[in-house]
C-alpha cells in the first residue's frame, strides 16, 4: 500500500511534462462478470488510449459502459463483485491489487448521479473533500480550490450550499472536484443525463474547454450527437466493442448505432436519406453536402439568412405540407419502433368507453396564480386549456412553473388565485375519485411511487383504493399490462425492472384509473434512447386512442417528433401557445429559453422550408428534386 | 426545504470558533444544571436574550415561541407531581399544590425552556460544517463526524421526496389520513417503501463516488478550512469559565434554594 | 487469469488510525468500529440516519406532550435498518436522532439520546442473530419468529428508554416515570406496526442487492454462544432492573432504607442517579458482550 506522502507526489508527477508511457489508458482482454449474474458484462475488452485523447463510448443501458468505466479506476473488481480478468494499465502503470481510492489522483470519475456524489455543505469543501482524503497539505489545497472553481466557470461560488445549484452548476463542480486533483485521466459516465438543456450544454462546452486544455476524456453518452468532437468512438453492445473508429465512420453507420440503443444524429439520418454517404459533423457541412450532391430547384431554395427566420406560417405552404406528413409520420415513426422491438406498441387496446368528447376541454385553467407562502409567485393569471384527443407539450426551463401548472390540474396545489376546471366542473367541488377518472399524473421519478411487491398489485393498488371489484380490477390491470407490454413479468418484483419498464409501470398505474387525460412529467429522463423511443411509442398510442396527453420534457426531438401543440413557460407565465410548427420558428422566444431547435430544423431553415423530424425534411427535399 | 436554523447574519457571536460556541452550551448546560430557583435562572435567561439581540436571531425565537411557552406547563406539572414539601395548599389527585411546589416546577419548566433556547442560539449561528469542526476538535472521529454532515445534507433531499411520494399515492386515491392512531401509521407503509427504497438505489453510487474521491485510505485526511483561536474567542473563553464557576459556587454555598415553607 | 472479487472493496487492513472511532465504552463490540473502514457500510450509515431523521421530523409536529415527546412513527426506522444494516444502522440512529433534535432544539439530555438510540439500533439485530439461530430473515412470520422479533424489540426499547430516563433524571430536566415509560410505548407500537410491514417490502430487496450487513461486511464475526447469552441475561436483568427502580424510586414508591434519608426527599434525584446507574452498567455490559 502506498504511503501518503507518494500519493500526493504521483499526483503532482502526473501532471509534469516528461512523461514516459506513450499510453494514458491500456485494457488488455478485459472481462467481467457481476455475481449472480451469468452474462458477461464486459467481453475480451481491448482498448488503448492515447495521451490527450478524448474518446466515446456509447451503448444502451446495460451494454457494459460504465462497467468498462469502472475498470479504469478499480471500482471493478474493487468494489463491484464478480469474475474480473485482464489487465488495465493507467500511464504504464498496472492497476492490479490497488484500492480505488489509491486511484483517486490518477483516475478522475464523473457520475451521472450528481446527487450521489455530492458529500459537503459548500462549494468548496465538495471541491476539496477529496484532496483532504488523500492527506493533501491544507496550502496546497487552498491554492487549487479557486483555480478548478475557475476552470469550470464557477468562481465565486465558494461558499454556496451546493443544494442550491441547479443540475449543471452541481456537475460542474463535480468536475472541479476531479480536476483539483490533477487527474491523468477524466471519465465523465453520462454526466448529462439528469440534465436540462441548458445544464446539458453548459457541461459539453466545459467538456470541449478541457479536451483544448490537452486532458485525457472518457465521456460515456447514449446519444451520438454530443460526441461529435471525440477523436475516437466506440460502441459497445452486450459487453463488447461492436464498432470502433473517428466519429465520420462510426456516425455513419446507422443501422448498427439504432439496433445499439443509440440515438444516431439527425444530420447523419438526413444524409443517408437521401443516400449521401457522407458524415456531416454540423448543419453547414450537411448543407454543403447537400447542395453539392442533389440537383435542387433553386427558385424555392435559396439559402435563407439563418438566425431571422421569423417567417408567419402562413406565408410558407411548405409549413402545412410538412405538419400533414408530421402527423402520418409520427404513426409510421411507432410503428417502426414496434418493428425494432423497441416495444410492442401496435395492437394496444383499451376499453375507455366513449372518448370522443364533447366540446368541453377536458381541463382548464382560469387567471390561475400560486405562491408558496412569503414565496415569490410562481404561476401568474394563466390561462390554459386542454381539449379531448389533444397532444400537449409544455416546455421551458427549470423554475419556469411547468411542473406547477400540472400539478393544479390534478389537485395536488390548491391556486392562489384563479380556478381549474375539469371538464366544465370546478376541482374543488370533485372528490379525488372523480379527479383521478378525469385526470391522470405520472411522476418524473417512478420510484415516487412504487411499493408493492408485485407489478399487478402495484397496478392494482389504484383501483382497490377506489373500491372497484375484484373482477373489475383484474380485467383492467390485465388490460393496462398489455398496453404497456409488461403482461410478461406481471408477477415480478417491480423494484428489480429496468428503469424503462419501471417508467412504463408507473404509466400502467394511473392509467388504470381509465383518465382521459393524461399528464406526463419527464417521461423519458434517465432513460435511453431505445427506452425513450418504447416510451414515446406507447404514449403516442395512447394519444391516437383518444386519451389527450400533456408532457412535460426538455428534449426538443421529442417535442418536435410527437406533440402537436407547444406550451412555453417563463416565469410562471405562458409565453408562447400553439402549433409544434409555429413554436420552432419562434427563434427569439427559443433563444432566451435555452431551448434549441433540432439540428434538421436549422437545416431545413438553410434551404429556406419548415422541417420537424428528418423524414419531413427528406420529403420536401425530394418533392423538390428536379425530376 | 430549510436545511438547518442557521441564519448567516455574521455578527460576531457568528464569527466565533466553533469549538467556543459548542464550550459555551455546555456551560449554558452546566449553569442551569446547578440551581432550582427561577430567580437564580434569571441572568442565564437575560444572557439568552442579550445574544439573541446580538445574532440577530430572532426570527428562529419567533418561530419556536409557542413551543417555548408550552413546554413550562406540563414540565410543571410533572415535578409537582412528585415534588414533596411546604405546606399544600390544594390536594389534586396526585398533584400537592404548595408555594414550594410551584415555585420548583417552574423553576424546572424554565430550565428546559432555557437549554432549548440556548440551542435556538447555538443553531442560529453555526453551520453544520462548524458543528462537525468542532465535534472533531473534541476528539469525534473524522468518519462519523462526516457521516454526520452527509447525513445532514440528505435530510432535506429525503423529506422532498416523501413529500411527492405523499402525493403521487394521494393522486392514486390513497388517503393517509383514514381510521384512528395506529390505523394511520399503518398506512404510512406506502410511503416510507419508495422513499427508503430510493435510498437504497444510491447506497452503491454514493459508496462509488466515495472511493473514487479517495475516501477509504487508511490516513487521516487534512482539513482544508482552518479555524484559529482569536482574541473575542479568548474573552468569551474567560467570560464562559466565570459563569460556570458562578453558577457552580451558587450551588455550593447553598444559594438560590427553595425554602421549604 | 481470473479472479474473484469485491469481498473487502477497498477494505484496508484495519489500522486504527485518529479517523476510526476508538471509544473505550465502545471496545469490545467491535463491529461497532469495523464498520468505519469500509465505504458501503458508511453510506449505509448515513442512508439510515437521513431516513429516520426525514421521517422524525415531519412528525415533530405532533407532539403527545410539547417539549418531551411526539408521535414518532419514524421510530421503526432504526429497528427495521437494524436488522438490514446492523452496525451501520446503530450509528444511523444515533446520528439520525441527533439530527432529528437539531430541527427540534438540542438539550444536555441528546448525549444521553445519542447512545440510547445507539444501542435501539444495535440490540435488534445483535439479539436477533443470537435467537433466531439459523433462520436470519425476519420476514418469516411463524408465531416463534414473531416472539423473538417481540423480544428484540422490546428487550432495545426498555434500555433505550432507560438511558434517556435515567439521564434526564440525573441532569433534573425529567423524572424518569415520564421518558422511561412514553419511548418504551412510542418504539414498540412503531416497531410492531410498522417494522413488519416495512421489513416485509424491503428485506427481500436489500438482500438481492447484497446489502444485507453480512454481505457487505462479511469478515464479521460472533463471540462464543454461551458468552452471548451471559450477556443477554446481563442485559435483560440489567434494563428491567433500572427499569423498574427508575419507575418506582421517581415517583416515590420505594425508599430504599440502605439509603440516607437526605437521598431519599423528593424529587428523588440523587436517589435515582444512585440506584438506577448500577443496573444501567449491567446491561451496558451486557449490549457489549452481546
């Protein structure tokens, strides 16, 4: 074991010039096996890394790469139980029989739970908990505080209570932690997944600052979009590398990054759409690409000036060309899913009575405001509505009051001022029964909600609290499990599913109460790409059987791929109210919300149309093609 | 959700060593500990009020107020109960009501009221970091002294989340509030699992982070905040020493007793 | 090469450094330390002292008699994580009461609730391994396994009760009647009502995820059997007797004639300090050794 007094001399040698070993990183045939478990995690794994390299790893939930993560810093076989074989080599230096926390200088780790690795009561006591583990000299901690403060852009938070940072301020300092320590190498292992849009950037520019500064990155992600800028990526499925090589030849090879679990960027969607086999690694490349390959009719393409394309709907008849295909897109889009097997969606079936509806909205908000108490307010005299078979995204940042909003739909906040009602009755005068018939909520967190010891009970636990038969309530949980295809482990333990069908559990839950609307928060956070898809598939059905749905989310490709209408908040104010088109035109109001448009849209901008998803864009596109 | 009482209003009771403050329940403690007579409680209770004033700590006082008042009655009542001497003026069932009596009661009531008051003042002015310092500094072990502020900093994290666990089986016609004591205990269950289970998701992660950040060396980590003894610390030293001497010597020469008659 | 792994995590090799807690009250039931030097059963630690802290005090709201005690639902916490977490869950409750009382006000008699919640989460599952045999899990409920959980239970609750009574008493905050007998009813009703129902949900699970105290730390090991049970008779007499002297000496029923007249006047608290601290070391001995 070493000594202390080394421990902090190898950090400090780490970081000098004169560096022999060629390699930051070696993994020489390494495989892992977790206890109880029969699979491999990791298979035969060989990878080398060189110094200064930053490098991706992608794979869905499950594909071994934070188990590949752990290698690196001994937490496997360390910490994790199992059968470990291989060797790992960190700057030459082999990690056998070493602790994890010996590790703690060479090996930086950023973890997606940033709740998780969080231990101090300020800014900087987190920034030096771990220099103080490692026995540091309180000089030599004091010196590096501020500067790995800085270097995240957080200067000047030092005395904060890290609880009141938002999710990626807390990832930031995360990542102050670990450079404070002089790593050889950083692994950052999903740190965005938890993320808003705006914390989801502001920890990819610092990704990108670090990679100028020379540091060795390991970033692990499931969507491909955010690792345009690695040397090198790597996909990883059921343990094993499956593709390896720089980002234009792993990103162009889609049908092996979806059948991964990977959301494959759009632009690349695009280019091989229109069968351009090339990578394309921002929205002007994809243009050009574009331009030079396809014969286009100029007259209707000109480049459009970027940035001001505040052009009203009306004055462009491709816009409602491209919102009819948005519709029959998004019903191919699930079917499609189904065919993957991301979930079987097709066939669902529910026997909801008469949902056609009058012309009522199913719920309403009047002048509705709310304050906590001596609290600022957080909803102001809005007004809303939700009519039947609607799909409703609600959009805006962190504190923006959509959560607010959803939950005096419910009932779970009494308004301040103003009044909801629910279909034409007013909340207040409806007992929580009828509420719970008229409106369903399902939590950001399923495991807000999850308790009993079997998923049919779980399911069931609704309908018994209202007093249902028994033979009523075995019909509609039957009925529900095979909506959310989880008939097949309805007598397993719903703390042992995976986070997905946890997710979809917790929709099982409150649909069973037969709501006919229903309101999601965050549905897909936390989950992948293939997840997302599963989960969006079967709220699309839902919506196409009459059940209105509003969604709370922060992804734009999810807003742009399924909703049809868009509610952005600010400050507990409505700010924009309507169509999916129209919102994603409002440049302005998506500049100041941080909200950004997905890429096709800005490519589509380029060519002077309106496009949501790569198949409108590649309808246009063709539509126009000189013949 | 509010974490602790500490209100950062750094007067200079705030900027004293942690290690003076946490000396300075004591003898809060030790003072009070020694006298029955309500009146030999008085200049600890007007020594409160003097540091209240000078921390700004007020609004945590208001808020506890009613508690502070409503603990002296029942307090009363129990030593009464078993508080023998004077001559009894009312018999009640167990209760002898005697000048003595009362006078023992409340100077009992009194004190309990004042030892909360003195930890009103005490968490008003010093962080969970600082109490953690100084619990180090009386020889508490790093490891529990850092389970002690982890386990702080989660509390708030915890409760937030069986709040919207309340809710979520609320919306799910579960009513908490159903049937008499126990039956509502009983029905707290569908609450506690999630947020427990929750919990228990993270106990890998965090013992991961944990590791990864070196914790699980066999050496005594360094502290990165240091805090020195300064002059106002060496006067408020002094000035704690005296009261505790004080009280101590009210008790030895037999001051402040309650006259049996 | 392959090997297995995991069993120690970074276990170091246990050197008592200033970091690992040494207290001589603490010496011989060495779990109790051990504990300290491995990751997963500090977080475990922390996990249970937030819980019961989180669920404590929303029900700080509540209180039966204002300043003494509240309704305490979150009292099962300590004995259910007891019996997943062992030592880890000894430490959770006292660190987890503590926190309970910072949102409550402080008081000399903490130092006292400290160490009685100490030993609420240690006696569950110390007194429980010696019962309970070969069968570990509690979720079996067979009317013997449910004596013995009984027994756990109640035989924690009485000397946590007694500590707290019996301090608060010598500090003359509270004659003993009062605390020692409300913290017996208010655990054992949490931890008869809730604890099952809890543990039932969660100790399948704690266990598939290898949490369980024995799998975490499995280098543990018991003293011999017939030592054990010395130590379970020495703590059962040990906290009945300072139970039942607390309760009989404070409110004035029995005056020893052992005892000078001027330790026997009311309010009986020297009287109390005298005879009750004998049977408290006893059964202190007696968690110790157990």
């Amino acid at each position: 074991m070493n000594p202390p007094a080394t421990l902090v001399e190898s950090a400090v040698a780490t970081t000098s010039d004169n560096l022999r070993e060629e390699f930051a990183v070696e993994l020489h045939d390494v495989s892992f096996t977790y206890q109880d478990t029969s699979a491999p995690a990791l298979r035969h794994i060989e990878i080398c890394l060189r110094r200064g390299e930053m490098i991706g790893i992608l794979g869905a939930s499950g594909a071994g790469k934070s188990t590949l993560a752990k290698c690196l810093n001994r937490l496997v076989p360390a910490f994790e139980r199992g059968q470990f074989s291989g060797v790992v080599r960190i700057h030459g230096r082999a990690l056998d029989g070493m602790r994890v926390s010996d590790l703690s200088h060479l090996v930086g780790m950023v973890f997606q739970d940033f709740e998780a690795q969080l231990f101090s009561t300020n800014v900087a006591l987190e920034v030096a908990f771990a220099m103080q583990q490692i026995g540091m000299p309180r000089e030599e901690i004091a010196a590096r505080v501020e500067p790995a403060l800085e270097a995240v852009g957080l200067a000047g938070f030092a005395k904060r209570d890290p609880t009141t940072l938002s999710g990626g301020e807390k990832q930031r300092m995360a990542i102050a932690a670990v450079l404070a320590l002089r790593p050889a190498v950083i692994v950052l292992d999903e740190p965005t997944t938890d993320l808003d849009p705006e914390g989801k950037a502001e920890v990819f520019t610092l990704i990108r600052r670090l990679r100028g500064q020379g540091l060795t990155l390991i970033v692990i992600e499931h969507e491909a979009e955010e690792l345009r800028a690695c040397d090198r990526l790597l996909v990883l499925r059921d343990g094993q590398v499956v593709a390896e090589g720089a980002p234009p030849s792993v990103m162009t090879r889609l049908e092996l990054l979806e059948s991964c679990g990977v959301h494959p960027p759009d632009l690349n969607r695009v280019l091989a759409m229109l069968g351009i086999r090339a990578h394309a690694a921002s929205v002007e490349e994809a243009e050009t690409l574009i331009r030079g390959a396809l014969p286009l009719r100029t007259a209707c393409f000109g480049a459009h000036p970027s940035g001001d394309g505040t052009h009203s709907q009306a004055a462009d008849p491709l816009i409602s060309m491209a919102s009819e295909l948005d519709k029959q897109e998004a019903v191919e889009n699930s079917a499609a899913a189904a065919e993957l097997g991301w979930a079987k969606t097709s066939g669902v079936s529910l026997s909801y009575g008469d949902l056609a509806g009058s012309d009522v909205p199913l719920a309403e908000a009047q002048q509705l405001s709310f304050a906590y108490p001596l609290g600022p307010p957080v909803l102001e005299a809005v007004n809303f509505r939700i009519a039947a078979g609607e799909f409703v995204a609600i959009v805006g940042q962190n504190g923006s009051g959509k959560t607010t909003l959803a939950k005096h739909l419910v009932g779970l906040l009494t308004p301040t001022g103003g009044e909801v009602l629910l279909e034409g009755r007013n909340r207040t005068s409806l007992s929580p029964e009828e509420i719970a018939r008229k409106v369903g909520y399902v939590f950001q967190n399923p495991d807000h909600q999850i308790f009993a010891s079997t998923v049919e009970e779980e399911v069931a636990f609704g309908p018994r609290n209202f007093g249902l038969s028994d033979e009523d309530i075995d019909r509609r949980v039957a009925e529900v499990l095979r909506a959310v295809n989880l008939e097949n482990v309805r007598t397993r333990d719903p703390f042992l599913l995976s986070k997905g069908e946890r997710q979809r559990l917790a929709v099982a839950s409150v649909l069973v109460l037969r709501p006919r609307l229903l309101i999601l928060d965050e549905p897909t956070t936390g989950l992948d790409y293939r997840e997302q898809r599963g989960m969006m598939g079967l709220i699309n059905d839902l919506n196409r059987l009459g059940v209105a749905i509003v969604i709370i989310t922060h992804a734009p490709w999810l807003v742009a791929e399924y909703a049809r209408r868009v509610v952005l908040m600010r400050r507990g104010r409505i700010l924009f109210d309507g169509p999916v088109d129209a919102f994603f035109q409002q440049d302005e109001l998506l500049r100041e919300s941080s909200f950004r448009p997905p890429e096709v849209t800005l490519l589509a901008r380029r060519f002077g149309f309106h496009a949501l998803t790569p198949e409108q864009f590649v309808s246009v596109i063709r539509a126009r093609l000189k013949s | 959700m509010q974490t602790s009482l500490y209100l950062d209003r750094g007067t200079w009771v705030h900027r004293l060593h942690p290690a003076v403050k946490l000396f300075g329940l004591f003898i809060m403690f030790w003072s009070v500990f020694w006298v029955d007579h309500p009146l030999a409680l008085l200049p600890v209770a007007l020594l409160m009020v003097l540091l209240a004033h000078e921390s700004h700590s007020w609004p945590n006082f208001y808020a506890f107020r009613w508690f502070l008042i409503l603990m002296i009655p029942p307090t009363m009542l129990e030593w009464m109960a078993v508080y023998r001497a004077g001559v009894p003026v009312v018999n009640l069932w167990f209760i002898q009501l005697s000048r003595p009596a009362l006078l023992f009661g409340f100077g009992r009531g009194l004190k309990l009221a004042l030892l909360l008051s003195s930890s009103i003042l005490f968490l008003s002015t010093t962080t969970i970091e600082e109490f953690t310092a100084s619990l180090v500094t009386f020889r508490m072990p790093h490891r529990v002294a850092f389970a002690m502020s982890l386990a702080f900093r989660l509390v708030p994290l915890f409760m937030d989340s069986a709040l919207t666990v309340v809710q979520a089986q609320t919306l799910r016609g579960y009513n908490f509030n159903r049937g008499n004591l126990l039956e509502r205990m009983k029905r707290y269950v569908p609450a506690v699992i999630p947020v427990f289970m929750g919990a228990l998701r993270r106990a890998n992660n965090m013992a991961m982070a944990l590791e990864a950040r070196g914790f699980g060396l066999d050496i005594a980590p360094t502290s990165f905040i240091e805090y020195r003894l300064v002059a106002t610390d060496i006067v408020a030293l002094i000035a704690l020493v005296t009261i505790g001497i004080a009280y101590f010597m009210i008790y030895y020469f037999g001051f402040a007793t309650i006259a049996p008659g | 090469m392959t090997v297995s792994t995991g069993e120690g995590l970074s276990s170091a090799p246990l050197r008592v450094g200033q970091y690992l807690p040494t207290g001589a009250v603490l010496g011989s039931a060495h779990e109790l330390r051990a504990m300290w030097a491995n990751t997963r059963m500090v977080v475990l630690c922390v996990l249970s002292a937030a819980l019961y802290a989180a669920v404590l005090i929303p029900f700080k709201v509540l209180p039966l008699i204002p300043g003494v005690t509240e309704v305490r639902p979150g009292n099962a916490i300590p004995v259910v994580c007891s019996f997943l977490f062992g030592p880890a869950a000894a430490w959770g409750a006292a660190i987890g009461n503590m926190i309970g009382d910072f949102f409550g006000g402080v008081g000399p008699g903490d130092l006292f609730g400290f160490f009685a919640n100490l030993v609420y989460g240690y006696i569950p599952y110390k007194l429980w391994s010696l019962l309970a045999d070969d069968d570990q899990s509690p979720t079996n409920f067979t009317p013997a396994t449910v004596a013995k959980y009984v027994v756990c239970c109640l035989a924690a609750s009485v000397l946590c009760a007694d500590l707290v009574g019996w301090g608060d008493n010598m500090l003359s905050l509270r004659p003993f009647w009062i605390l020692g007998n409300i913290i017996i009813f208010n655990n054992m009703v949490a931890a008869l009502v809730l604890g099952p129902l809890i543990l039932a949900a969660v100790y399948p699970r704690v266990r598939a995820g290898h949490l369980l105290y024995r799998d975490v730390m499995p280098e543990l090991r018991e003293r011999p059997k017939p030592v054990r049970v010395a130590a379970a008779v020495m703590l059962l007499v040990g906290e009945t007797g300072a139970w039942l002297s607390g309760n009989l000496l404070s409110t004035g029923h029995w005056r020893p004639q052992l005892l000078p007249a001027t330790l026997l006047a009311s309010p009986y608290d020297k009287a109390v300090a005298i005879v009750v601290t004998p049977f408290i070391i006893l059964a202190a001995v007696g968690t110790v050794l157990l």
